[in-house]
C-alpha cells in the first residue's frame, strides 16, 4: 500500500492552484473501538466534501473498506490518461470525482463551462464558477 502523504501530494499536485484545493484524512480513536477514518476535501478553506459525515446514511459500508476503496478511486483518477478524464465511468460511491473533475488544472475552460451546464450539486457549480472569475 502507498503512502497517504505521496497520494495526497499527487492529488493536490494536479488541482488548479488558485483554488487552494486540500484533501485530508485522520483518524479518530473513540474510546476502545479501532479508529474512525475520515476523509475531507476543502477548496478556499471550505469544506465541500466530508465522508464519512456526509455519507452516514449509507447502508452496507464498513469503515476499512471503505477507506481502501477511496484511496484506490484517487489513484484510478491519477492514472487516468487525461483524454479519458471526462467520459470515463469510476467506480465512485462517495461523489468525489465530480470534485476532482471541476478542479483539476488539466480540464480547460470550455469542459468547465459545458459542465456548468448540469452542475452535479451546488459544491460543483462553485468551484466551476471559482475557477471560471479566475482565468
């Protein structure tokens, strides 16, 4: 398995740098039980994406799977050659690629505006409009 700290620098490596795009994780012991994972995803200081928090109500998760799968979704993104950034289909349960996708530097500004169109959620449209008032 590769480092935390080696996947989050290659993430935030290809983000627009004017948006100031962080990702996080830590864990969290409570009391005796194993340690709680957590993942977040913060663009100008503000949080826009959070799991578990935000994905409590689903069913069928466990917290080591679910890690795993996360950290293999962002390398599958890294690996992706960038003609495919737009039509390839992740395996993405936790609705982060949308994110990764509007931030990313390698989409230009054109993809933006097409993808402003049908924005997947408010967090999408303003990060899309954010990069947008900044070209």
């Amino acid at each position: 398995m590769k480092r935390w700290s080696k996947l989050k620098r290659d993430v935030e490596c290809l983000m627009a740098p004017k948006l100031d795009f962080k990702i996080y994780a830590n864990a969290y012991n409570i009391e005796e039980s194993i340690p709680v994972p957590r993942f977040w995803i913060t663009v100008g200081g503000k949080i826009i994406w959070d799991w578990p928090k935000d994905y409590i109500e689903q069913e069928g998760w466990y917290f080591y799977d679910s890690t795993i799968k996360i950290s293999q979704l962002l390398r599958d993104y890294l690996n992706t050659p960038e003609s495919e950034l737009l039509s390839k289909q992740f395996e993405d349960p936790f609705r982060l690629v949308p994110i990764l996708r509007v931030c990313d530097k390698r989409i230009g500004e054109k993809q933006l505006e097409n993808l402003l169109e049908n924005p997947d959620n408010f967090e999408i449209a303003f990060i899309i409009s954010n990069r947008l008032s900044h070209s």
